[in-house]
C-alpha cells in the first residue's frame, strides 16, 4: 500500500504545480489591463466573469434571467421584442424599444421598474440592441423560424409568434414567477403595481379595449398586450388550456383563442378570478382614458403598422409631457376641469393604417 501521507504530499505539490501555472496565464492575461488605462475596465470584467460564464452556459439561462430581472416577490415585467422593434428603419429615427423605454424615464415612479423588466429577444438583433442597451435580455431560441421582419397584423407569421410567446410565458408560470406582460407598443406613464390590486385571490387582471363598467363582467374584449397573472396552479392550468388550443384554431390569433375560451366558461371551470381592467388606468386608442390624473398605461391598439403606431405614441408622449408640465404650475392645476382641457391628440396614423392596408390589398 501507498504511503497515505506522501501521495497527499504529492497530490499538494501537482496541486501547486497547477495553482501557479494558472496564475501566470490568469496574469499575463489580465495584467495587460495596466498597460492602456482605456482598456483596463473591459479586460477586468472579462477576467472576473471568467468562472461565472462558465456556470451560465451548464446553468438554467432562463431562470437566471428571470432571477436577475425579479422583484422580491417573484414579479417580473415581460416584453417580447423583434428586430422591426428593435432597429431602426432607414427612413424612421427611433424605434418602438427607445419609445417604450422613454416612457419609464417621463413616466412617475416607473424608472426603477426598467431593473424588473425582462426583454425576450426573438431574434439575434434583437438580443444584441437589448444587450446594447444593458438591460436584461433572454435570447428566445425558435427552431428554423426566423422572426425578425414587421409582421402584419393576422399575417401566418404574426400568429406563430404569438403562441411562441404563449408557450414561453406557460413555462415562466410554471417556474413560480408572477409576471406582468406588455406589448411594447404600450407607454408606462404611471407605476401600473400601484393601480393593480394586491388581493392574492385575483389570478389574472387583463386589459381590456372597452370597459364595460364592471371588472368581473366576462363578456369583456380582453387584449393580451397587457396583463398581470400569478403564478398558481390554475393560471398554470389557463395557459396549458390555452396553448393546447394551438393546432385547432388555424387563422386565429392566440388573443381570439382566450377570449374564446374565457367566454367558453373555462373562468369558471377552473376557478379562476379574472379582473377586467378599466381602461380609465389602463388605456388604449381603441378607448383612451378619460383623465389625465389617472392614466397608468397607453396601448396603440386598433392599428395596424410600426410606423403609425410609432408616430402615434410619440403624440400620447408629447401629450403627456405637457400635463405634466402644466402640474409643475400648482396655482393652475386646483382650479381646472380637466375632463374639459386635457385631450389626447388624434391617432390619425393608426387610424388611417387600416383604411391604407385595404387599399394597397385591393390594388
Ligand atoms: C467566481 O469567482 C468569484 C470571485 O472571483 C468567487 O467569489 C466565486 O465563488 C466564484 N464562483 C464559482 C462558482 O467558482
Ligand atoms: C411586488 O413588489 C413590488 C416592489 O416592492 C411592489 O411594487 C408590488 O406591488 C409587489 N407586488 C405585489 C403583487 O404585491
Ligand atoms: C380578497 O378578495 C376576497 C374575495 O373577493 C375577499 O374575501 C378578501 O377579503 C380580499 N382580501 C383583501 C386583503 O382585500
Ligand atoms: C398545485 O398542484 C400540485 C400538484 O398537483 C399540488 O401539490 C399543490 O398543492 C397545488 N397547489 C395549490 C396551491 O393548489
Ligand atoms: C380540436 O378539434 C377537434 C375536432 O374539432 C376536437 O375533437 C378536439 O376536442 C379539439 N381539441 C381541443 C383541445 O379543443
Ligand atoms: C368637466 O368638463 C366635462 C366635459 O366638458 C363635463 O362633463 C364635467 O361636468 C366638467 N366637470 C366639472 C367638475 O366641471
Ligand atoms: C378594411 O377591411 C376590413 C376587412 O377586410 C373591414 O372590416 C374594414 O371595414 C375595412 N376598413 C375600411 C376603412 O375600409
């Protein structure tokens, strides 16, 4: 038999051996920070991330993203977002991502919630504008499908990227975190938790196009480009439900799907409680809200292309910035109906995107 104690000492000695040629490398490496200051900060963050890239790549990205991007109490904001979001076209100077971030900087009290968002990137331009912009990115990974290009309202395209979308959020639910969904053709321009309700019961609150007075009435036209759900075993259970219906709704958007379900009853099958938002908070230019003090969200719902709904939402921001402007005045704003004197500007573009798009179909 061995000598327990020498094989030890020579285990410590391969493992010295080890140790210090590691370290020469890991120097030689990293030491060639000190020589230009400019690059100093880059080769340090590529050298102490060397271990942690490591763990990410035999790791579970997505619950790292999720983990990164949550609030203590397991909540995230989910966007998804494409390169026609993503980047710009030659002829446009911005793009649906820098509006939508631009809302989290005018909005009130919602800079803080950009470190809770988590942008899902279809597509590589995507990911890498959203790494650009260092915000926390999770790259989608779709086999043979490429989803990068504007895709027209009811386009095949365009419904398969939404159950994508469908299938992605099931598995986030099914990981435990409770989740706020947006479109990102939606402005933040108010802190949407502080006009959510808290009530643990409630398991899904959703927008709606019109509201109808009553926030349990289920006859509601839901839209899916805004929503927060809890994670529990029934709103895992609306999702699975939801998403099985994929192959047997051919020229369906996922959106129909659910609202066809919701009419359905499955509400009550499975003992869900929905709340339907009222669109005095949570608006949209199918219904905009009706008071300035109370807006939460923007939606550019009824409209059909990037381009208006860009030129549109720049307006709702232009709007925005001048009621705000105008409270910076305390002395005016106590004395003034504001019902009467604050209007949103016209959507013209969208409104005309659709009398346009018949047009060219008809030509
Ligand atoms: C990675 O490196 C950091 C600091 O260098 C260390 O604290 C951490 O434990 C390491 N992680 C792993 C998984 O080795
Ligand atoms: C989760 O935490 C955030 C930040 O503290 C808070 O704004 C939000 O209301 C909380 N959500 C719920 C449902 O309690
Ligand atoms: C939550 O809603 C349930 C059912 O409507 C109600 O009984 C309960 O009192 C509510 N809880 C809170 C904290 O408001
Ligand atoms: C959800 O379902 C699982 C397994 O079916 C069960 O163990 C768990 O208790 C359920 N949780 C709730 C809140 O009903
Ligand atoms: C899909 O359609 C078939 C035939 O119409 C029906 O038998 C089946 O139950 C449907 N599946 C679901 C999940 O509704
Ligand atoms: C404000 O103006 C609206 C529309 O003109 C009117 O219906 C409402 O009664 C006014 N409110 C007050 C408090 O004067
Ligand atoms: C555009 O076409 C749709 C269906 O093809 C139709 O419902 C809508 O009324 C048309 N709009 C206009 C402005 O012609």
């Amino acid at each position: 038999m061995d000598n327990p104690k020498q094989s030890i000492a020579s285990n410590l000695n391969i493992a010295f051996l080890f140790l210090f040629f590691t370290s020469v490398v890991y120097l030689s490496v990293c030491s060639s920070s000190l020589t230009n200051p400019f690059r100093s900060f880059q080769k340090q963050s590529q050298c102490s991330l060397s271990n942690s890239t490591a763990v990410v790549a035999g790791g579970d990205e997505l619950e790292e993203a999720l983990s990164k991007a949550s609030m203590d109490n397991k909540t995230v904001i989910i966007a998804v977002i494409n390169r026609a979001y993503a980047d710009q076209d030659i002829t446009a100077d911005t793009t649906m991502l820098d509006l939508f971030l631009d809302s989290f900087w005018l909005g009130e009290d919602t800079k803080s919630l950009r470190d809770h968002l988590l942008l899902v990137a279809v597509d590589q331009m995507a990911y890498d504008r959203c790494r650009f912009l260092r915000l926390n990115c999770y790259k989608l990974e779709t086999d043979g499908v490429d989803f990068k290009g504007e895709k027209l309202y009811m386009s095949e395209d365009f419904i398969r990227m939404m159950w994508r979308r469908t299938l992605f959020l099931l598995d986030v639910l099914k990981r435990g975190y409770n989740f706020v969904f947006t479109d990102m053709d939606i402005m933040w321009l108010r802190n949407p938790f502080e006009k959510l309700s808290k009530n643990e019961t409630e398991d899904l609150q959703i927008s709606t196009d019109l509201f109808l007075g009553n926030p349990w009435d289920e006859k509601h036209l839901i839209n899916t480009g805004f929503y927060y759900i809890r994670s529990n075993n029934k709103t895992i259970a609306l999702f699975d439900k939801w998403y099985s219906m994929k192959g047997n709704s051919t020229g369906q958007k996922e959106q129909d799907v659910l609202l066809g379900l919701m009419h359905g009853g499955v509400i009550g099958e499975l003992g869900l409680k929905v709340r339907f938002l009222d669109t005095l908070y949570f608006s949209g230019f199918c219904e905009e809200s009706k008071d300035f003090r109370s807006v939460t969200t923007v939606h550019a719902n009824c409209c059909r292309s990037i381009s208006a709904k860009v030129n549109d939402l720049r307006a709702v921001l232009r709007d925005w910035k001048k009621f705000k402007k105008f409270m910076s005045y305390k002395r005016f704003a106590n004395n003034i109906n504001f019902t009467a004197n604050f209007r949103w500007t016209g959507h013209f573009g969208c409104w005309n995107s659709w009398r346009i798009r018949n047009q060219t179909h008809r030509g």
